[in-house]
C-alpha cells in the first residue's frame, strides 16, 4: 500500500528493464554432450561436432579447460546473449531518501 500511495502522489515511477543471460550455442551444447559421453562411456565425440567449433576450442575442452576459462575471444562463438524480462523496478523519494521496490517480473 505504501508504494501504491508514493506512485499516485506523483513522488515516485516505474523502470522497465531487462536480464542479459548468457547462453551456450547448440553447436557447443551437442560437443558438452558428447564429451560427457566420451568420458563417462568411452564413446567417441562425432567428427561434425569437433569441426562445428573453433579447433582452439576444442582442444581446450579435451584437456578439460571449463568453458569460463575459455579465451575471451572465443565466447562470441561459443554463447550468445538472451534478455529475459521484462522486470519491473517502482522507485519513490521521501525526504532526502529514494526507495525502491520490485514489482513483478515476467521471464519470456
């Protein structure tokens, strides 16, 4: 109800804004696949997934290098940035003072 009455006071409004979540792409998703395959059953990762990547990327994977230890150059190959929301933020001022609050969000 506070909030309700700051916004109708006209002491306060609204922010619409949006998550950036990063997310592998499915070529990387089919060789993490694999490669647990490889190491839980020794079975061998395909030929279309390895060449589907960056061999540097590859390689590293193999070796056992998490994808965060990846060189920074590679992510613009391997993940690919999603926006979730849209959230929604109200904000008022009382005094010297500005509130916030989270309204609600919605993850599309």
């Amino acid at each position: 109800m506070l909030v309700g009455l700051r916004l109708s006071n006209a002491a306060g409004w609204f922010e619409v804004f949006f998550f950036p979540k990063r997310r592998v792409t499915p070529e990387l998703h089919a060789f993490l696949k694999a490669l647990a395959s490889l190491r839980e059953r020794e079975q061998p990762i395909p030929e279309t997934l390895a060449q589907a990547l960056p061999a540097e990327v590859v390689s590293l994977l193999l070796q056992g290098v998490s994808l965060t230890d990846l060189p920074r150059q590679s992510h613009k190959v391997i993940f690919h940035l999603v926006q979730l929301g849209p959230s929604v933020r109200s904000r008022w001022r009382e005094d010297a003072h500005t509130y916030q609050g989270i309204v609600g969000h919605e993850i599309s």
